[in-house]
C-alpha cells in the first residue's frame, strides 16, 4: 500500500504540475477513488472534512451537498498555484485522480463540458500543452525509478558476477553461435583487454572489439567478431522467438520454492536440490534443464537431484498439463559464482541509474508478448500478486527495488494507447496534432467510458485470478 500510495502521488503530481504550469484548473488531487464519500478532503484556506462532512475555515459545518454548493461559488477564484485544488483521499485503493478542468476524464464530468470553454480549461489550452500534460504522469514515474535506482547503487553499490568469474560460462543467442562462439564459453578478454569488471561492460566491449578471446574446454580460443554482429543481435532481440539477448550466464538448476499440492511436492521435492538430469538425460544448466522438461505434459518423469550436495535421488514426478511441477528456480548468477562489488559516487550513480530504468523497462516491454499467450492469461495477477514479490520481513533496498520496478510498470501500461489511460489521450492528441482537427466530444465521452469498461474487466479478472490460485493451489 505504502508503494503504491508513494507512486500514484507522484504519477498524479506530473500531471498536477505541468497543468499548473500551463495555468490549467485542478480541481481535485486524490490519492484513491471517492465514489461518493472520501475518507478525508482539504482544500488550503477553505475547509477540511472527509466522509460526508467538512468543516469550513470559519468553524462552521456544511453537509456535502452545500459544501459542492459553496466550491461552485468560489470555483473561479484563483489564489495560487496550490490553493485552488481540493486533496484528499478516496476509500476504494485501486489508483488515484487529478480532475482537471475541462477534460473528459474519469469523473466523466459531461455538465462541465456543456459550458461554455473557459481560459483556465484543459480543452482551451493548445495541443502541445495538452500533450506535455497527458505524458507528464508517465515521464515522473520513470523519472522516479531512475532516481530510486541511482539510489540504491549510491547507497549500497552494486554486487556482480564478472563474466571471467562464471565457471560454467555463457549461453548465447543464435547469432552470437554463428558469430563463432559455443554455449560454455567462458570470456576473457576483447582485444586483449580483461572483460573482468561489470557484465554490461564487458557486453560493449566484446562487441566493439574485433577478437575476443574465450576458455573454452579449458583451452583459450580466439573468436573473431563480425563487424555487423551488433546489428544482427540487435534485429534478433526484436524477434518474437529470441529468449537471449547475445548471452546469458550458465548457471545450475536449483530449487527454491515448492509448492504445496503440485507434482514436485507430492514426489518429495525439496528446496535447495540441485537438479542434474530429466529422464537420465543431463541437463547441468538451467538452459538444459528448461527445454528438456517441456513436452512432457501430463506425464510422470524421473527427476534426478543432489541434495545437500551429497546424496543423488531419482524422483518420480508428475507434471501438469503445461509441462510444470510446481517448483520455483534460483536465476541470480550471484548465488553460485564469486562476487564483486563496485561503488558508486553521487554523479556517477546517476548514469547507472538511468541504464536500469532503461532496461527495466525495456524488459517489461518485452515481456507484456507473453500475457497474449495462453499461459500468460492465467498468471496475470492483481493486488494479492503485487504484495507477494514483497519480502515478508521489512528490507529497505528490497521495499525500494520493488517500488522502482512498478513505477517502470505503471509508466509503462499508463502509455498504452487505451481510452481512460495517458496513452489513450494521447493517441487523440496526435489525432489532433496530425489531422488538425479534435475528435468529438460524444466521441471521446464513448471512448473514455469504452476504455473504464475494459479497464474494469481487467481489474476484477487479475484480482480474480490471485482468488482462484488462493483457493485452488
């Protein structure tokens, strides 16, 4: 809650701000929704109240109804760039709002649209205006993940796994394997300088350089990079197939989670097993061992696993439909491989901060293909799935890692091009700007009630879902 509540205000005050700035009206800045009531309200200068009641500045109490009265009254006062708004808070946690004036948005406030427009109006107000307000929501909560991201790696550093430190060495796409390198390779040097240090340094460097040299089956082989190379990955991470973008490390399969009641679990699966092979074939990776377990839906396969290290067990397990059994799977190389660390000074936290923003929601992007998938429909989650990747104890840098990433979410899915979201106002907006001419206003008041619709539907079917996986494990 405390997340979310942190990103809603600062999504709504990017458009708060900009509209103040362009001398737009807000009239209501709430974190949740108000249907009806409001848990509490202020307005600077005026009054303070909250669940039917307000208390005007002047020691007197209105009921709601003659308080709206009263905000009619004093509605084209301006007095500031702050004391013109009512705050407050709303009972139902599912978002939060900034009603500004003359907009369709989701007060659905069509009276005020039959009014003549006014100076201090949304829909009075030039495009670009427009624009810079709609994307200003959006652009602060990006700006928020890279500011917590910077952070984090100034307040903290950052830990790694440097590629010259992976024993098991790298997984590579289909174009780095035509390039010249093999799956377990483990790289050394670019042009004879030591790729030892950050992984997403010695990613550039490798493929800035003309050679690079690699451990391969404990010989040290020499791999000459095309010139291109960086062209061709780049069009294969566009394609919907590629899983790996140049490499990945190789790392063990090890067990983390099991849950109650599925395959893994009913076999005597336990965490930390470290699992060696698929029906005798070997799978020592996590590369092996992913491909290897699909195709087997409904059957029961013989898993081989090293518990504790030691002992070797061969456990019957059955799988579901999908091929799963039910575990979850350690993918921080940092678990296995020896670690290094890197500190960051106030300004060079910066740049870094803004990489992560960038491949966080680069990778985000990438990953929304999936929910269009059969699979991915069912592990779409709402409010009861956002709480579960919270650790259970209070970690500070796990609060605000985890903050970071559903700010790059929320800017991401606000910009979709959705009537009732940013980008749906903004798809209208480009209308505008290309065509020179708004759409309608019915039509816009359809269009916004089309999107809520929709938007509620996804709502009740991602919280649904949390339901349905609570009660049937």
């Amino acid at each position: 809650m405390l997340a979310l509540a942190i990103l809603i205000i600062i999504h709504e005050f990017g458009h708060f701000l900009f509209a103040r700035i362009f001398g737009i009206r807000v009239e209501k800045f709430y974190i949740f929704f108000d249907p009806w009531k409001e848990l509490f309200k202020w307005k600077p200068g005026k009054y303070v109240g909250g669940l039917g009641m307000q208390k005007n500045l002047d020691g007197t109490e209105h009921s709601s109804t003659e308080s709206k009265d009263r905000q009619e009254e004093t509605a084209h006062d301006k007095k500031g760039f702050w004391n013109d708004t009512e705050y407050g808070i709303g009972w139902v946690p599912l978002g939060g709002y900034c009603k500004i004036s003359g907009m369709i948005d989701e007060s659905m406030d069509t009276e005020q649209m039959k009014q003549p427009a006014q100076p201090w109006e949304f829909r009075s107000k030039p495009a670009w205006q427009r624009l810079l307000v709609m994307i200003a929501g959006v652009l602060f909560n990006f700006l928020l993940a890279i500011i917590i991201y910077a952070g984090i790696v100034f307040a903290t550093g950052e830990k790694y796994v440097s590629v010259t430190d992976a024993d098991m060495g790298m997984q590579f796409s289909g174009e780095a394997l035509k390039a010249g390198f093999h799956n377990g390779d483990i790289p050394l040097e670019a042009d004879g300088k030591s790729l030892e240090g950050l992984p997403s340094e010695a990613r550039l460097a490798m493929l800035q350089a003309k050679e690079v040299t690699v451990l391969r089956n404990g010989k040290k082989t020499t791999v000459k990079v095309p010139q291109d190379l960086i062209f061709r990955l780049d069009e294969e991470a566009k394609s919907d197939t590629a899983t790996i973008n140049f490499f990945t490390y190789r790392i063990p399969t090890r067990i983390t989670q099991v849950m109650p009641g599925e395959g893994a679990a009913k076999a005597g699966v336990k965490e930390g097993d470290r699992v060696i092979a698929i029906d005798s074939i070997p799978t020592p990776a996590l590369q092996e061992f992913l491909p290897t377990l699909e195709g087997h839906d409904n059957k029961t396969i013989s898993l081989t696993v090293v518990r504790e290290g030691k002992d070797t067990l061969n456990l019957p397990v059955k799988l579901s439909s999908n091929s799963k059994m039910g575990v979850g799977l350690e993918i921080d190389p940092s678990a296995f491989f020896t670690t290094q660390e890197k500190k960051y000074t106030l300004f060079s936290s910066v740049p870094r901060g803004i990489e992560m923003g960038v491949d966080r929601l680069t990778a985000y992007a990438q990953s929304m293909k999936l929910v269009f998938s059969k699979e991915g429909a069912k592990s779409v989650g709402g409010f009861g799935s956002i709480g579960s990747i919270f650790p259970e104890s209070w970690d500070w840098i796990a609060f605000w890692n985890i903050a970071a990433f559903l700010s790059v979410a929320l800017a991401f899915m606000n910009i979709l091009p959705i009537p009732a979201l940013d980008g749906g106002h903004v798809l209208f907006l480009l209308y505008e700007v290309i065509f020179r001419r708004k759409p309608s206003e019915k039509f816009m008041e359809y269009a916004q009630m089309t999107g809520m619709v929709l938007l509620i539907a996804l709502l009740i079917y991602a919280n649904g879902m949390d339901i349905v996986r609570f009660f049937f494990k």
